[in-house]
C-alpha cells in the first residue's frame, strides 16, 4: 500500500476516493471501504483513502485518538486499500473554504467519491457531501451503519472504551481494541511481588481503557497471553498514568521492544489494596481468570 501526504504526490491517473477520518476504522468505515473497493474494482482504477492526521475531532474537540496513524494504515492495508493520502490536519487546513478542498479532490481524478451521507467539509463544514458532485459523477453515500440499534461512531467507541467495555468496542470495530508501544524502565515493583510487568509507552494523545484486561500481547511474531493494568495504581500512591502488562508464560528481555496489546476481556476496575500481599492475591486470580478466558 502506498502512502502520501498530499494529491499532488501521486501519480495522475483516476482513482476511486473515500474521504473521513476513518479513526478507528469501525464497522461504518469498512462499510465505506467495501463500496471503495467495490468501485475501484468497476472501474479498474487505484482505491484510495483520503484521510487526516490528527482526525479532525482530535484537533478541533481535544479528544483521544483511537489510531496511530501507523495503527490507521496498518488496518487500512489489511482490507486491501491501494493508496492512502494521510493530509496533515492543522487550524489552517481547517480553516479552508470548501472549493479549496474541493480543488484537492480535482487532482485526484476522481471516477467514483465514497463518503458517509453525514460528511461534511471546509471551514465551518460549509461543504456537504452534494457538492462533492461538482468533482465527480459517480458519487456514492453509505448510510450510517449501526448495531444493536445505535450508531456506529468513533465517539461510541470512546464511550465504550471510556467504561473499560472492550468486547463491546471489539463489535463495533470488528476486531480487538489494540494499542502499539514500546517497552521502558519502569519502577520493576511488580517484579518484587512476583509478578514482572512490561511497562508500555504509547504515542501522547492515544486512547486507553482505564482497569485490568485480559489481552493478548505480541513481540518478536509472537503471541502471548497477558494481563494489562491501565491506571494510577492507587495501592503504592500512584499519580501518573501507566500501562503494563503482565506477560505469562514469558521469559526474556523486553525493553526498547515494539509491542501490540490488544485488549480481549474486561477483569475489574482500578481498585486500592489495603497492601502489597492483597494485592498479590488478586493479581494471582486475575491470572487465573486470564487463563480460563484465553486459553
């Protein structure tokens, strides 16, 4: 899969462009990338996602993103995009008028347009998705998909991850909830209690549920159980937020590693001991429990 920053840097051909966010790439972006494909397969053209980073949400409302743009690509190449033009958001792109867009989506020559009948472009999102006509006539818009009988959104996603229900977001995704970081120094406290953790460090800014999960952790094209505490770890007076797994079965140095959590099953809240031995017990049921869900 090819990437770029701008329509400019690709080749001049026609293509078949979807345009959003695609955070999180949930059940109602794959719906868009199915008429993607769809069309691009027609047409015999080059399928393209035209997407921002940050999303525009996380500029322009403050929120938590639930993709990496390595994360975002990395899903978007395993259901078969050709191209993607990852724009870089800012308050000046955000600022542009519509015919300014408008004159991007030119360059791209554009056979067939995909977006949600909802999507909305340029400054005050004064463009809607009719006049994206003026530079295509084939323009396809997908209806918002849902599940359960609510929407699916990036901001139900959040609410759910929000609420450490991450089976619920895995239906709304179609797959596990998963962050990518890499192994630092931590304080090795739960080494002293025999239970080692790998303490995680995700890019600022990215999503994480608060609570203790049982999650698969993969290193070296390998797949561990494990299981993650995303907290303050109120027990030993914590302030800052970390994210460490407890990898069973593992033995081996992890640090400065690339590591993928994904999160499978939601085992309790943040919860304050009244020491380091009751913490211990619980950190050995919760490793029980982490076996009889994941094998």
């Amino acid at each position: 899969m090819k990437t770029y920053q701008s329509p400019s840097q690709r080749p001049d051909t026609d293509t078949v462009v979807a345009i959003g966010s695609f955070d999180g790439v949930h059940l109602g972006h794959q719906a868009l990338l199915t008429h993607l494909k769809e069309r691009a397969q027609h047409y015999a053209v080059p399928s393209v996602v035209y997407t921002f980073d940050p999303p525009t949400r996380v500029l322009l409302r403050g929120v938590d993103y639930l993709s990496t743009l390595p994360e975002k690509l990395a899903v978007l190449e395993r259901y078969g995009v050709d191209e993607v033009i990852a724009v870089p958001f800012n308050r000046e792109f955000a600022a542009r008028p519509k015919e300014a867009f408008l004159e991007d989506l030119r360059i791209l020559r554009p056979k067939a347009i995909v977006v949600g009948e909802d999507f909305g472009f340029g400054k005050g999102r004064s463009g809607t998705a009719r006049d994206l006509e003026a530079v295509t006539q084939d323009l396809v818009l997908v209806p918002m998909q849902r599940l359960h009988g609510e929407d699916i959104k990036s901001t139900r996603v959040r609410a759910l991850l929000a609420e450490g229900q991450v089976e619920k977001t895995a239906e709304l995704l179609g797959r596990a909830y998963d962050a990518i970081g890499v192994v630092v120094h931590g304080d090795a406290l739960g080494r002293t209690i025999g239970f080692p953790t790998a303490n995680i460090k995700v890019p600022e800014g990215k999503m994480l549920p608060i609570g203790v999960f049982a999650v698969h952790f993969a290193v070296n094209d390998r797949i561990y159980a494990g299981m993650a505490n995303v907290g303050r770890r109120p027990t030993v007076n914590g302030v800052t937020l970390r994210f460490e797994v407890h990898v069973l079965d593992f033995e081996g140095d992890l640090y400065g590693k690339e590591v993928q959590v994904k999160f499978r099953h939601f085992l309790r809240g943040e919860q304050k001991f009244s020491g380091l031995e009751e913490l211990r017990s619980q950190l050995a049921a919760d490793r029980e429990r982490t076996r009889e869900l994941l094998g």
